[in-house]
C-alpha cells in the first residue's frame, strides 16, 4: 500500500497567465494498493460528478500502465471547477501513489512530467509537485521568492466554471501593446511577491490576456477583487480560470479581507483562510 498528498494551487496570479502559480494548503490524498481489477473510491464533498472522467484513475493508468491494476482511495478536500487546482491535485497524487504501490520511485521530476502531460499546461502541477511560488518554463519548474508576511485568501463561488469555457473565452490574437503591459506586469508580480511592496502589486493589476475576455464569464469577479483591494488586500486576481478570485493580503489586513468578501459573497460560496503549501508533493 502506499500513500501522497498533493495540494491545491491558484495558477496565472494575475498576470503570469499558464506560468506562475501558488500551492495552497488544502490537500488531495490518494492510497493506492495492489489489486485484481481497478477501483477507484472517492470519499468526502469532493467527488466527480458522472460523466466527468476520473483524473485520479486517469493518472495512475498512464504512471504505472493498465494491466497494474490498483485500488485507490481519495480524499479530496478541493473544491472542483472553482480555479484551486484540483486536476493537476488528482493527476500528481494518483500517479505518485500509483508508481509507490507497484514498487517504482515517485521522484517529484517523473512525477511532474506525468501529470503536466495530462494537463496540458504546467502551472498548476509545478505547485502541487514543489510547492510555493513557482514559474513553469517549459518542461521544467523554478521556486520563487515570497516574503514570509504575506497571506492569501480565498472568495469560493458556489457554482463551478469549467476550464474548457474559460479557455474557450481566450482571444487568438494579442496585440503588441498589451503583450508588453503584460510582460511589465509579470516582472512586478514577481519582484512584489519577492518584496511586499504594494506599490508593485498595483503594478501588477489589470490583466488583459485571459481576466479580460473571461470577465462576462463571471461578472461578479470584478466588484470582489475591488472589494478584497478596499479592504487591505495588496493584490487580488482570478484564481486559475476561476470563478474563485485570490487575495494577496499582509498579516494584519486578514480580518478585514474575509469579512469583507464574506459580506460580499453572501449565500453565493464561501471565504477560505488556507495556508501557502511549501512541501508539494508528499
């Protein structure tokens, strides 16, 4: 029998779009054994739904291959179609239990290249493989400095945003413009993450390559960063492709941040406090 744990993460942080990416502390854990057929057991809120296909089992097939049937038992407590990472979660848990269970090394490098493969893009995988800031640069990922006063919160939505529809609402066409604004924007993300200065991360705000044209997606995105912002946020931005909408918030404005998208929020989804995952893949 064997065991991993990766976590969830919010991807693009504005405007590091397929690129950046945080792990954040709210886990998917898989337990995989040996066995006759296949099995997969999903426990907890968070489960496919029918007719979605199973990212866990998904990954495990491809790590260890089909005739190495396992049984796998998960334990997800990351909300799915919300932008918090939960398939690239699926996809590096399943396959390093899968690859433990028949005898294999789960190395974080084979790991990350299984499970990029079967997402597409590898932004969020970076995270829930290594953990805190990363940059995904081609088939290889690279920590980044945060300062250690820096917070996140969470505004959850109730309903989900399929990332097939949020990829769907990406122009094919940018201008030179506003790719260099974007590239300026990049450049003061990182440096703000690395220093906590606010100024940076209005810098940093105004993404026009994918919050833009996702905007009608999700109306209700705009008026929550605004929100998070008023209320001490140093940077607020869509999580991954959304609908859930990050906060980067210093140490003492975390009170004020929460209650002031809780009331925003209302009945319509919730606010979460989770911590920035530094291990990644366990």
């Amino acid at each position: 029998m064997a065991e991993a744990t990766a976590p969830a993460s919010s991807a693009n942080l504005g405007p590091g779009f397929d690129t950046l990416a945080l792990a954040i502390d709210i886990p998917c854990r898989v337990i995989a054994e040996r066995a006759d057929v296949w099995r997969v057991s999903h426990h907890g809120l968070y489960a496919p739904v029918e007719g979605d296909d199973d990212a866990v089992l998904q990954a495990a097939q491809v790590a260890v291959g089909v005739d190495n049937a396992l049984v796998l038992d998960v334990h997800n407590e990351i909300p799915l179609g919300r932008g918090l990472g939960s398939s690239a979660a699926a996809f590096v848990s399943g396959a390093a239990a899968a690859l433990r269970a028949v005898g294999k090394v789960a190395d974080p490098d084979t790991v990350f290249r299984i499970a990029a493969d079967l997402e597409g893009h590898s932004d969020n995988v970076a995270a829930a493989v290594y953990g805190g800031l990363v940059a995904a640069v081609g088939v290889s990922a690279h920590r980044l400095e945060m300062d250690s006063e820096l917070r996140i919160v969470v505004a959850v939505p109730s309903r989900r945003l399929p990332t097939k529809w949020a990829r769907q609402a990406l122009p094919e066409i940018i201008e030179h413009e506003a790719a260099a604004r974007s590239v300026a924007r990049v450049v003061a993300l990182v440096e703000a993450f690395r220093t906590a200065d606010p100024q940076l991360f209005v810098a940093a705000s105004g993404d026009e390559l994918h919050e833009g044209p996702r905007g009608p997606l999700f109306p209700e995105a705009e008026d929550l960063m605004f929100t998070a912002r008023s209320a001490g946020a140093f940077h607020a931005c869509w999580s991954g492709a959304g609908p859930s909408i990050l906060a980067i918030v210093p140490k003492a404005a975390v009170d004020s941040v929460v209650s002031a998208l809780s009331i925003a929020m209302g009945e319509e989804g919730s606010v979460l406090t989770p911590g920035i995952d530094e291990r990644g893949l366990v």
